[in-house]
C-alpha cells in the first residue's frame, strides 16, 4: 500500500535551493553582469543569488540557462526534511 503524502508546512516537504551564486562566482560572473545578459532586472538576479527566491519565473530561468550555457538541473536542488 502507497503511503500518501499531504502538504502541511514548508518544513515536511523540504525546499528547492538554487546553486546561482556557486555558479557564478566560480565562473566570475558579476549579479550586474548576469542581469544585463540576460535582460533581467538586478533586483531579480539578487533573489535569484541569494536563494531568496519563492516563485519561480521559466522565463528568467530559461535565459539564465541559456546565457551560463547549463541546465535546470545544475541551477535547482530538492532538499527534503
């Protein structure tokens, strides 16, 4: 029988972490850099840097991809509590 899981608090199901700032501080890429590449607001690629992000946008996603040239999966992580 399947265990069936509920939502109830940040804190039972975990978080996704975004791994921006490692990223770009290996490669030596600014926040005002990566915001001009891409066409984003700083403001934005800040939350983003500083995995203060609680909505993710695909479309800022999708241009952060495509100008570091790597995948959803180098910039996400799932951290289950």
């Amino acid at each position: 029988m399947d265990e069936k899981r509920s939502l109830l608090t940040r804190n039972t199901y975990g978080k996704i972490h975004l791994k921006l700032k490692e990223i770009m501080d290996a490669r030596g890429i600014t926040r005002y850099r990566l915001s001009q590449d891409t066409g984003t607001r700083f403001v934005v690629i800040d939350k983003w840097y500083k995995d203060n992000v609680e909505k993710l946008d695909l479309d800022v996603l999708a241009r952060i991809c495509y100008v570091l040239g790597c995948s959803v999966s180098d910039l996400l992580t799932y951290e289950e509590n």
